[in-house]
C-alpha cells in the first residue's frame, strides 16, 4: 500500500480497503490504484465493478434474489430472515443458500443456534445492494426491522434495527431505535457507537411530528446522554457543543438538572485542555448572588481550585480549595470536597512538604475509591481515576517509580470500570508506560504502549504514549519508527495540550536530535519549552 501511495495509508484507509476486500489481493491493489487515480473512497473501481457484475451475471435469477435480500442485511443473516425478508419459502432460501455456498459468494458461519451467511467479499455485498431499486431497498429494510425486533432477547440487536428503520426511511420508528440503540450502547461502554446513536437521533428529531412522545423524552436527556458519549469517546470539543446547546434550554432544566449541565461543562473544557474558558464558567457560577446551591458552589470552587492549580497559580489556587472544603463540609458534598483536598495536597507538594503532600493525595485516593460505587446521577465520572492520575504523576515528580507505576494501574482498572478508558484510562496508560520506562522496563514499557495505542487512546494521554514510544525506539537505535511517533504525536499537540505532556514530547524530540549529531537542536527544544511554559526539562 505505502508504495502504491508514496506513502504510509492513513489508518481510515488502510481499514476502508481491508473492510471492502476481505483481504483479497486483487480487490485491495484495485481500491488503491483507484486511490492512486484520485477516485472517491466511497466508489468501487470501475475495473472492479465490471469484473464482479461479469460475475453476478451468471448467477440464476432465483439466486439473485435472494442474495439481493441477503445484500440488505449488512454483514450476515440467517435463514429464518431471509425467509421472513424475501418472499420465498423456507425450501427455496435454502436452495437458493446452498447455491450461493457451492458458487462461492456467500460463506457459512455455525452459531450455537444454527448456521448464518455472509458475502465471502464485502466488496460484492456492497455491489449487489447498490442494484436494489430506492422503493425495493426500502421495503426490505423495513422488512428487517419488523423481523429483527421480533429476535429472542438474546439475539436482538437494537443497532441493526435502527440502521434498518434509517434506511426504510421511517424516521418516527428510526429515531426510537436510535435512542434505543444509543443508550444499550452506553450501557455496555461502546461510547463510538453510543455517539453516533445519539447524533442520528439529534438529527431525526426535527423530521418527526413529536419527537418527545416519539424518543419516550425531551431533548434535553438526549443531549445530556449525547454529550456524555461524546466526552468518553474522546471528542470533547462536540460534548461543549451538545452541553451548550442543553444549557441553554434552561426553562426545561429542572434546578439540579441545570447545574449537573454546567459542571460537566467545565469538565468538558477541561479535558479539552480549554483551561481558561472552564475558569470563566467556574467564576460565572461564583460571582452569582444567591441562587446557586452550596453543593454546586462547592463544586464550581473545587472546579475552579484544580483549574488554578493547572494553571501555576498556586496561591490562588489554595484560596479557593479552603473555600471549596468549608462550603462542601457544610453541604455534605463528600465529592466536591475530595477535589479540594487533591488541590490542597498538590499545594503542599509543590511547596516541599513531600510527605504531607503525598499523603493528602493519597487520602483524596482512598475517599474516591470509596464513593465511586455510588451513583454518579449522570456527571462524567472523574473522580476516583483523577485522583489516581494525580497520584501517580505526583510520585512520579519525586521520583518513586514503582509507587507511580503501581498506582497508575489501579486508576487503568478505575476507568475501564466507569467507561473512560480511552481518555482518562489513557493518561494513566501513560503515567505507567512512563514509569516503566524509567525504572528501565522497557519490554514492559514499550507492550504497555502498544496496547493503549491499538485501544484507540485520544488526547493528552496519547501524545504521552507515543513520545515514551519514541523514546524507546531512539534507545534502541530504531530511528525511523521514532520518526513516525513523532511525527504522530507532534501532529496531536497545540497550546491547550498539558505542559507535563509536552515536557515528554519535548524531551523525545531533544533525546532524537542527540542521536542525530544536533546538540543545538536538542537545546533550543528545551529552551523554547522552558520559555513557553516555566517548565523545566525531565530531569
């Protein structure tokens, strides 16, 4: 692929040829050449559509009807849908079915409750349902859903019902089955998928009649559920967005409902690295009289406190967690006031009192740990595994690597547990992949890596990984994949990326320069980071 290119195929395409050709030889060097000649990603080659209708057009028409039918249900399909779909009966899908086996264009898989077909090559699926006629197609599809949503609990795949009420063209059955889908998805923690629900039901809900009592409830609770799998999937700039959108829909918002919205605002930005505008939005909430409850007073100064601390602005920093710890204690905010006492434990640290700061960090570890079983009534869960970041990155700062290591991996399982692994899990990835580097691990460091980078981490926490990445790989000599990471990683950061992030990259990119016989351009990296930031070069 890289030399039919010029260069290396970005992961989109390099999963977009693999998914169409099966990985059949032919078909993948046709959709590059393709590539090649500038044509559309979306479009089969004509060479390639020629060749598989040459072959389609041999198939007995009882065949092709069926394999039409089979073509509209995605991926694969058993008998009882395509008798239930098509028309035929049970004898003749069957017939047809074999057929299809013998001249190799479908494929059986045996399941525990029977046998079901695929195309051998998704490329000819998607052939043969691009020939189905706009009124044919939409009947099938709709065909399915009804059939589908009569599956055993066990088999019932809310996600292909609301694909198949979407392309039927029924939006009121469609934007149920995405709220449906969407919120499954949640449940199991596949936030991608969950995402893309939500926004295809946010899209539908203006092309239905009454899309409350159609979605079963308002559109606040879909921009909440929106927002939340936006920000664990990673794509914090649309969960702003989303979480706008329903702040403002404020005389819909129950009190509690309104102020739950504006503290996962600032979280939002906060991932986002957008510091300051989350300060503005902790502030707004501050500066208001009377009106806001001391629970969410304590939360907008626990918030505000973290944020001065990221933001070097230690006294101040201080002021607020005081505040915060008194507003929380009166409150009986247990989780505002864990954020209070991390800020305070950082403070201590960073003024030399190593121990007392370790410990307190330690403390905010022990109470998350403790209410992270409650229920977190929809804020984004943060708590428990930021406290363990913190942890761990404080042990780092002093130099006790294994205590980081260690702490890091209890804050990994935390966020595999509430659903954030790709964000904060990824951070934490890299506070251990960092400590195993420095405790001179680096078999364990560099297989801590790849296994957080093939799980899809996004953000600050993958900018880490790929610059330890890095660094392994100029250790070793391995100059061209280093080039790579870096590249990657360098592509990845702007000025909202976190200072002890860059001061990695930073240091990659120095440690390369060394080994490439460029003293000087290892030293102006570090001075222009020192002078950017304050911070000074890992030691």
């Amino acid at each position: 692929a890289a030399a039919m290119l010029g260069e290396r195929p970005h992961d989109g395409l390099a999963e977009h040829v693999q998914h169409l050709s099966d990985g059949n030889p032919l078909f993948a060097e046709e959709l590059l050449a393709s590539r090649v000649r500038g044509g559309p990603d979306e479009e089969l080659p004509p060479r390639l559509r020629d060749l598989l209708a040459a072959r389609l057009a041999q198939v007995p028409e009882g065949v092709m009807h069926m394999l039409r039918i089979a073509a509209a249900a995605g991926r694969s399909v058993d008998d009882r849908l395509l008798t239930l779909t098509s028309g035929l009966t049970e004898r003749e899908v069957g017939q047809a079915v074999r057929d299809a086996l013998d001249d190799h264009i479908l494929v059986r898989s045996d399941r525990s409750d029977g046998p079901d077909y695929r195309f051998r090559h998704e490329i000819m699926r998607e052939l043969v349902a691009s020939q189905l006629l706009p009124d044919e197609a939409r009947r099938i599809h709709a065909a399915y859903a009804v059939a589908l949503d009569d599956e055993p609990p066990e088999r019932r795949s809310a996600t292909e019902i609301a694909q198949h009420w979407d392309a039927a063209g029924d939006h009121e059955r469609a934007l149920a089955a995405h709220i449906e889908a969407g919120r499954e998805a949640a449940e199991r923690f596949a936030f991608a998928e969950a995402r893309d629900h939500d926004e295809r039901a946010l899209q539908l809900w203006d092309r239905v009649a009454d899309p409350e009592q159609v979605a079963g409830q308002p559109l606040t609770t879909l921009l909440k559920d929106a927002a939340s799998s936006a920000a664990r999937n990673g794509t914090f700039g649309r969960a702003i967005e989303l979480t706008r959108w329903r702040i403002d829909q404020r005389d819909a918002l129950e009190p509690e409902a309104f102020e739950l919205a504006r503290s996962s605002l600032r979280w939002y930005l906060w991932e986002a690295g957008e510091l300051e505008a989350a300060l503005v939005e902790a502030e707004a909430v501050l500066s208001e009289p009377t009106d806001v409850p001391d629970r969410w007073r304590a939360n907008a100064l626990g918030h505000a406190a973290g944020l001065l601390l990221y933001l070097d602005r230690t006294e101040q920093a201080r002021a607020r967690a005081l505040e915060a710890q008194d507003v929380a204690r009166e409150a009986g905010a247990v989780e505002e006031q864990v954020i209070a006492d991390g800020v305070l434990g950082w403070c201590l640290l960073l003024e030399g009192e190593i121990d007392a700061g370790l410990d307190a960090i330690r403390r905010t570890v022990e109470e998350a740990q403790r209410i992270e079983a409650q229920a977190l009534g929809g804020r984004y869960p943060v708590y428990s595994a930021l406290a363990h970041s913190q942890l761990s990155v404080a042990l780092e700062l002093v130099g006790r690597h294994e205590e980081a290591h260690a702490a890091a991996l209890d804050g990994i399982a935390t966020t595999t547990r509430q659903g954030v692994s790709r964000t904060l899990g990824s951070v934490l990835q890299a506070n251990a992949a960092r400590a195993l580097y420095q405790l001179g691990r680096w078999d364990e460091a560099a297989a801590a890596v790849g296994e957080a980078v093939r799980a899809g981490a996004v953000g600050p926490g993958r900018v880490s990984l790929l610059s330890v990445r890095a660094l392994l790989a100029i250790g070793r000599g391995q100059a061209a994949e280093a080039e790579v990471d870096l590249a990657d990683a360098e592509a990845l950061v702007d000025q909202r990326t976190p200072i002890d992030v860059r001061r990695w990259l930073s240091a990659a990119v120095a440690e390369r320069a060394l080994w490439q016989g460029e003293p000087t351009m290892a030293l102006t990296r570090l001075a222009l980071l020192v002078d950017e930031t304050g911070a000074p070069p890992i030691a």
